[in-house]
C-alpha cells in the first residue's frame, strides 16, 4: 500500500489518481478526458481540473492504462450471436466505445478448439481484456489465457477459478420479486411451470418462487412446480396437468420463460379461462417478440441484459486500470408490468 | 492488364498468383496455406505445390494483401445486434476467422454521428476492410470513409454509389418460390398478407407472388394483397378480412414474415378452419423460434442470412486481395417445407 503511494507521488500520473482527486470512477474520468459519454458539465470540469492540477496529459491515458497498449477487446460468446448473449453485447459495446475500444467479436460456438483459436488470434491482438458470454449462465471451466493478469469477465457466464470476476442476473431475486408481486395482487394458488432441472437458472428461480411463497404462508400443495422444458408445447402440456389435477386449479402461474408462459395464456383461453380475471400470469425474459404479441401481453421479468453488459463494461475498464474484481455478482432484475398478471399497468 | 503481368513476373509472388496456378479462389488459397478451413486433401496439396513453384513462402501472405497490415475489420450494424444482422456477423466471422482475420463489432444504433465516430475508430484501428449491415435491406447514404481504395461491402444493407458491393437476399425469388409451390400443391385462391408498402422487401416479395400467380393462370381476384404491419396481429386481422369478405375463402395464405404467419394461422384455428388441409399457409423468415411453435409447425422461406455473411467474407478477402468487385448481388433464399403447407415433409 505504501509502496503505491510511493510510485504514484514519483512516477508520471495515472488516471486513477486524476479519478481519485476528482471523486469519480476510472470509467467516468476515462470519458471527461476523452470527451465522450454523457457526463454533467460541472463533472467533465472537475476532472478537467484535476487533470491539470496533476500534469496529468491526454497522451498519458494509455501509460496509465496496465496494458492498454490496443484499446480492443474480445468477446468470446458461445451463443452463437443469440438472444442471451446480444443485448449483454450490446451494452458492452455501448459502454467500451465511449472509453474508444473498440470490440471483437468471436463465436466460439460450444469448441473448445475453436476457442483457444480465437484466445489465440485475440492474444496476438493484445487486446487489453477479454470478455466471456454464454447461452446460460450455467458453470464452465476457466478460459485458457496464457497472459498472466490479463483482464477476464464472465457476463452471464460463471467458472470456478477462485480469482474470476462473473456477473449473472439474480435470477432467485427475479423470482422472488415475480411471485411476491402475486400474492400483493391476493393470489394464493401460484402454480410454478419451468424449464429442465439441469440448469442452474431453473433451480434458483424456484428457490426464490418457494421462499415468497413461504414469506406469505402458502402452503406447498397450493405451489406445485411443474419441470419440463423451455417452449410453448410444454406451456400447454403443464396447463392441462395443473388443470386436469385432483387439487383446486391454481389462481396464477409464475413461467419459467416467456415460451412457456405464451403456451400456458394460449391453453388457458382454449379452455375458456379468462386471463387475468380467473388466472394471472408471469412470464421470464421480456422477450418482446413474446410478451407483446401474447394475449393478452405478458407480465414478465427482464434480466436487463444490456446493462449487465454495461456493467462489464466498466468492470473491464477499471480491471485494465489496475483495480481487483473477483467473484460472482449477481445483478438485479425488473418486473415488466403488462395486462396478464391484473395488476395496474403504468403509463406508457 | 500487360501491366499487372509485367509486375507479378518481376516482383515477389502473390497469394493471387498461387491462387491462379493451383486453379483456385483466393479464399481456398489462404486457408490451405493457413492449414484452417475444410478443404479437400487434394486441394490443398494442389496449393502447396503451386506456392513452391512460384517459392511462396507463407511469410509473403501479409505483404500479398493489398492493405492486409491488421487481419481486422470492422462490421458497422445498424440492427441493434438483431436477428438479420446476427446471422450475417455469424457466417462473415465463420468466414474470416478461417483465415485468421478478426472482427471488430460495431452497432451505430441509426445514429450518423455514433456511426461517424465507429468509422473514424476502425481507420484508427488499420482495418483491412468495412461490412455496413442494416435491420431492412433498404437503401443508405454510403459509408462516408475518408481512405481511398479501403473495402466496404453491404450485406442486407445497399447504397446507391455506383461502385458499392451490395449482397442481399433474392426477395422477389423466394417469394415466386413460396408462391409456385402453392400452385404446385393444387392451390389457386391464394392470398398475400405482408408488411408496410414502404419496405422494398414487401414490394419484390409482391412482384415474385404475382409472377408465380400469373404464370399459373390465377386471376387477380382470386389473389388478394393486404398490406399492413410485420405483427401476428395484423395476421389475425387480415385474415378476418379475408373471410369477411365478399369473395371465396382462400385457399392459401403467403405471408410476409413469420409472425403474420402465426397471427394468420391461430386466426384460421380460432375459426374452426384446418391448416393446411382447408387453408395451406407459407410464411418468410424461417425464425424458428415462432416458426417450429406455430400449430402446426410453419412452412417458411428461409433468407440463408449466415451463408450471406460467408459470402460477405469471402467477398471480402478477395477485395482486400485487390480484386474488383460492384453492383447488387441478390442471393438465393430456400423453402422450408414444414406442416403448415401439407405438401410431404422431408424425412429429418
């Protein structure tokens, strides 16, 4: 500690001291120097002063960058481009463009030899980070660098290796959240249909669904959950067990995605049940293309993906800067509130 | 031409005069000599003794592209990470990572200035070359790069200079396509219910439907157009039209996209009328997350969107290559022949 008080008062400034004097992050005085992203006038000023105060230049941003000799990095997606890993994409790239790096893009496709070529290739790029997405958030083994402290980040992605950073929507949070928002609307009977066991995302979304039940005093034969798989065919198989059962038909249903509750609103107004009147219903992802042409539209929960990629975003940032970040994170989610669980929508 | 013969018989080899020798594309020349891609053992002899007689030597690859000092470049997408834009980024990085060529990812969200800045960074970056994609294949300014000679290519994407490579779907093809096989299972009543007149990809797919139905003999009444949104509720509503109307039912329904599609098709099983045995239904897009779910499962046209961005990237290394390539190239798009049409399946 003292030992980098030392260097810091010797050598040239960094940007982490012209981000400490101003009282702001790495990310934001990163922007105020580089004249980019939306900043308050009086915040880019007072990083500007700082800058000046410290003899800190423009040119020394990339000296004081650990080994920011490229402002590129890669991102190494095992989703084949899809609807998981694009807004996490998205948001990464919102976020890395306003600091000026610039992203590559590598589809990994499920191979690992696919993907040590592409470590590879992005090695001989000396990208200064590299980012890892996948099609679930399920654990995987480590990414193969052979660059020691070189920047890694597991974006709805998570691994084992003690000293990874992995950030993951709080999908136990999102359930809670999703369920508990039933019950304030007076059901009780709150039916759980979902995707396979396997996934660590189908487990944690029923513990967070049981302990809103539990909070609330349902009792568990009133909280059947049904596992299966994720489309809308297992949406309207589930819909005729839970109807066909010999129990009181549930009051609501909490969906473990956004298929599976379109298939579950399709077999409820083929039977003649009115949604919400007779049954609420919630779905998981806020697919749009779902949940806006559901009738009636769907009442979902969103992992905003996209600022999750945000936030990898800045983690990168600050990680290349020379700041630790290990551990899982797991970011908070949103109720999307449409006309299928009955509760009062917000103006639009 | 004596020019260019005179300066490759003097000066060191080109991956072009190996490629010319062995009797193959530059693209099969860079990965046989890069050892990537799937060529045939004898293919890729044929270019390695065709390197040793003009004494290639892999090192020369570099210096025989003509700006090739990065192995960058840069796609620029307006599509927001989006479903047509993802499967081009797909095939075009399939493509280029084949030959060791890296992908920066940049979404200019259909803002000029963001897209400006992207431009100004990717030079910054020495990229050998720009693919522009969009979310529609309609018209653009062109890419405002301020290096002469430097490759752009627009896939699903077109500009009207008159030197600009453009690579689109065959619109109006797939959808003389969709229409004969109709005719060809018998149908002759056969409606059009597609997107806004403003898209050019709803005024090709018109043109194709019309010339299927003119050869056939159909009569224009009996081949009505309703034009409206990309949405399975315009499906529903035009359907209703459709009904509704002062003329015989159809007997088959061409649809712009898939979620017309569905909306068409739940609309006819709300009726009470059987798809396909009353009612043969064809959509576009082969979005199979909308088109496997249908009841029953769609018969669609599918753009082949990764193949478009493979021939992106192969297009691509060959102007890098120094090769010419302009104007528009419409590639073909297939059917997929699923249940909503009743025509025999294709064993799976």
């Amino acid at each position: 500690m003292s030992d980098t008080r030392r260097r810091s008062a010797s050598a040239v400034p960094t940007i982490r001291d012209v981000a400490q004097l101003a009282g702001v992050s790495i990310g934001t005085a990163s922007k105020a120097l580089n004249g980019t992203g939306q900043l308050r006038p009086e915040t880019r000023a007072r990083v500007m002063a700082s800058a000046q105060q410290l003899s800190f230049r423009p040119n020394d941003l990339a000296h004081s960058l650990h080994r920011g000799q490229s402002f590129t990095v890669g991102v190494i997606s095992n989703d084949s481009f899809g609807r998981f890993g694009m807004p996490i994409v998205e948001g990464l790239e919102e976020c890395l463009s306003d600091s000026r790096i610039s992203v590559f893009m590598c589809n990994a496709t499920d191979d690992p030899q696919r993907e040590a070529r592409h470590v590879e290739s992005l090695l001989g790029k000396r990208v200064d980070g590299i980012v890892v997405t996948g099609r679930r958030a399920d654990r995987r083994e480590p990414l193969r660098v052979a660059v020691a402290g070189l920047p890694v980040i597991y974006a709805f992605s998570q691994t084992d290796a003690p000293d990874a950073l992995c950030l993951l929507p709080d999908d136990e949070g999102a359930a809670f959240l999703a369920a508990d928002h039933l019950i304030r609307l007076g059901r009780r009977r709150i039916a759980h249909v979902t995707g396979p066991e396997r996934f660590e995302a189908v487990r944690l979304r029923r513990a967070g669904y049981q302990e809103a039940l539990a909070q609330a005093g349902v009792a568990d034969d009133a909280a059947p959950v049904l596992t299966g798989e994720w489309s809308e065919a297992w949406g309207r198989d589930a819909l005729q067990r839970l109807f066909d059962a010999d129990r009181a038909a549930p009051d609501a249903i909490f969906c473990g995605n956004d298929q599976i509750a379109r298939g579950v609103i399709d077999g409820l107004r083929e039977r003649g049940v009115t949604v919400p009147d007779d049954v609420s219903v919630v779905g998981f992802d806020n697919w749009r293309i779902i949940a806006e042409a559901t009738r009636p539209p769907l009442t979902t929960i969103d992992m905003n993906l996209k600022e999750l990629g945000r936030e990898a975003g800045r983690r990168l940032i600050e990680l290349i800067a020379g700041k630790r970040h290990t551990g899982v994170h797991r970011l908070p989610c949103s109720l999307v509130v449409r006309a299928s669980c009955g509760a009062p929508q917000p103006p639009t």
